[in-house]
C-alpha cells in the first residue's frame, strides 16, 4: 500500500512538472479601468508580453510561472493577476459540475488547501451563484478523491487562502486561480493615512502614464499620506512593492521556492540603496498629513530618496535647476474635502501657479470636472477618465520642457 502510494506521489510530481511547471500560461492581469496602456508598458519594462488581449479593465498576456512570480512582486500597477485554467459552455448544472470535474485540480492545489469561490453570472442560464458554489465543491472535492486527497472549505482567519474565480457570460464558464491573494496595492509600507487616501496602484498608474521615469526630479506638493511620493520613489529606485509578501501561488504544488528566491535576489540587487541626494520633494501645510508622510516615509526606509518639509506650494516657490527635469503631481481636495465655493478659487490659484511659476515642469493632476478643469485652465498633453472613490475624475497631463 505504502509503494503504491509513493508510485501515485512520483507519477503526480512528474505531471505537475510536465504540466505546470514547463507549460505556459494563460494570466489576466486586472487594472484600473482607463489605465490599460500604462500598465502594459510596466509589464512590458519587466519582460512581460506582449499582450494577448486588451479589455477595459484587465490585460491578458502568455507565460510560464516564472512571468506569474515576477508580476506579483515587481508591478506596482496590477491589481491582481489570475491565472486561467479553463473555459467551457455551461448551460446546465450537471455540464457545469462534469466540466469543473475533468479539471486536474491535483495538479493546481495541494492537499487540505482552503479554498473559496468568487463567482460571477452575467446572462447566463446558471445564475444563481448559491447552487453553482455547492457543484463547485462536489466537482472539486470528487476529483481531489480519486488521488487519496481532500480541500477545505473552512476559512483561516476568516480568509481562504486559495480563491478559484468562476466567471460565466452568456453560458460560458471561465475558470481562474487567483494568485495575489490580497489586493496588489496593499503594500504593507503605508501604515499612517489621512482622509481620502489614493491607492497605492493607482498613483503609480498616474506617474506611469506621466512617464516619471522620463525626469530626475520629482514634486509632490500636496503630499497627504505621502503616496505618490512613496510610489515615485520605489519605481525611481527599482524598489520591490512588497518583497516580504506570502501570495497564494507560494503554496501550490507547482511553486519553486529556490527559482522565486532567485528571481528576487536578482531584482534587490538592481535597487538605487543611496543615491547621493533626495529626487523627490514632499510637502504639505497640514500638520497632520506632514505627521503620516513623516511616518511612512521613515517606516519605509526611504528619508534618503523623499525630502519632506511643511510648505505652502501656493506662496513658496520650489527653484528647480535649469538643468533639471521636474514631475510635479498632485491629487487636490475635491468632493466633501473642499466647500463648493472655494472649488473655483481654489482650481484657478493652481492652474495660475502651474503656469506662470513652474511652466517647464511636467505636471499630472487629478480634476473632479469640467468645472475645476475650466477654472484650471492648463494645457495638457493628455486627459483620462476614470473613477476615484465612487467619483468620476479625470486625470490631466501636461510633458514636462
């Protein structure tokens, strides 16, 4: 019994091997909608592509695993990546069950790994995401029997660790193993917020699209909580978003723990450690704002790349050498942060000090409407929509001379 257990154990090794480890993959990569095209110039700079696919909302592209641990610890723009394993047509549940069945699961999870669903019906027969949970299980629990295996379907620290997306659209099931876990933007740097903070992927879309790399300095004149700074300064420097993370894929079968210590090895080691003076300037005129930054910029270890100082951008003039190229970014107050009758005065003293006291600065700067944007009054190179805390915004660019 013994022997033939180990025979089951080597001829499933070598098909994980066969199968996962030296196959390519189908990943999805999810991103704000509106940024599509920045975020696959990130992955493209990581040698990730080129891109299958291109939907609003989401990047599709090919690899081996080895694409999966590099997008999980180098993008500072993804989301999340899935990774997909199967589609079918599913009109009937018995169809859904038998298809999810012939899945080799054995070969994707380990034994005893918790497992839950996300799942998503859109104009399909099967709707009712109740009943298609239950078939899930029993495909997946009948399956893992036939090699002496068992998942779990109990919740460590009310969390399954192991989350198998099931999309179905107009009758067909897609299947999708979630190898992030939490969502990419929690970095576990920023620990001090103050009200309306930006998400850590979002601001580094923004400096993306603004081409930050393009410039050797970096201003961050309305600072809040310090993102945006912390962001430039880990895409400046090379930093890994979150190089102490656990993600999901670390515990399938598939997982090799000495290629992934290798691959980040490598990557620390292209990191800028002391640069000779800070490139980036934060400030802001609220004590407690300038409190966090102080916080999380210290806590991230960067108070050599990030200069931090209380400063009133409107009446205090940053002299940039001419010989320098400068970013300056901002995300103003807007929605409740900023009574409506001050939303024009406001707009119309940025726009002024943008234009006549940093004209050859590029600039990239979040506006809530057209209203904001008119009083503004700033050239820009490009515009992009999207949504920021349940409020449509947009974000304006304008290149830097």
């Amino acid at each position: 019994m013994k022997e033939q257990s180990m025979t089951v154990t080597r001829g499933l090794q070598r098909r994980i091997k066969q199968h996962i480890a030296a196959r390519d993959h189908s990943f999805f990569a999810i991103v704000q909608p509106g940024f599509e095209a920045a975020a696959a110039r990130e992955l493209a700079e990581l040698g990730i592509g080129p891109m299958n696919e291109t939907v609003e909302g989401g990047l599709e592209f090919t690899g081996k695993l080895e694409a999966c641990y590099r997008v999980n610890l180098c993008s500072r723009t993804i989301t999340r990546l899935l990774m997909r394993i199967a589609t079918f047509r599913a009109e009937y549940f018995d169809r859904f069950h038998d298809r999810l069945r012939e899945i080799p699961w054995e070969l994707y999870l380990r034994d005893r790994a918790p497992i839950s669903f996300h799942i998503t019906a859109h104009k399909s027969r099967l709707y009712h995401t109740g009943r298609l949970a239950e078939e899930a299980k029993k495909a997946i629990t009948s399956r893992f029997s036939e090699y002496g295996m068992t998942p779990s379907w109990e919740t460590v620290n009310d969390e399954a660790w192991q989350t198998v997306h099931l999309r179905l659209d107009h009758d067909r099931c897609q299947v999708s193993l979630d190898t992030s876990g939490d969502e990419l933007y929690k970095r576990g740097q920023k620990h001090h917020v103050t009200g309306a903070p930006l998400r850590e992927t979002l601001a580094a879309l923004i400096l993306t699209e603004a081409r930050v790399k393009e410039y050797n300095l970096v201003m961050d004149p309305l600072c809040g909580s310090g993102t945006f700074s912390l962001e430039a300064a880990g895409i400046l420097s090379g930093q890994l978003p979150a190089p102490r993370r656990h993600f999901p894929f670390m515990d399938w079968p598939a997982f090799r723990p000495a290629a992934y210590n290798h691959l980040k090895k490598s990557l620390q080691a292209k990191q800028v450690v002391n640069p000779e003076a800070p490139f980036i300037f934060a400030s802001d005129i609220n004590d407690r704002a300038m409190e966090a930054a102080r916080k999380n910029i210290s806590g991230a270890g960067l108070d050599g790349i990030i200069s931090l100082e209380k400063r009133d951008f409107f009446r205090e003039i940053h002299t940039i050498p001419a010989e320098k190229k400068c970013l300056i970014v901002l995300n103003p107050p807007y929605g409740e942060r900023l009574r409506n009758d001050d939303v024009r005065d406001f707009y119309h003293r940025l726009g002024k000090t943008l234009r006549e006291d940093y004209g050859r600065c590029g600039v990239a700067v979040i506006v809530p409407g057209l209203e904001q944007e008119k009083a503004l009054s700033l050239h820009q190179d490009r515009k992009i929509l999207f949504m920021n805390g349940g409020i449509r915004v947009a974000l304006l660019i304008r290149d830097g001379l």
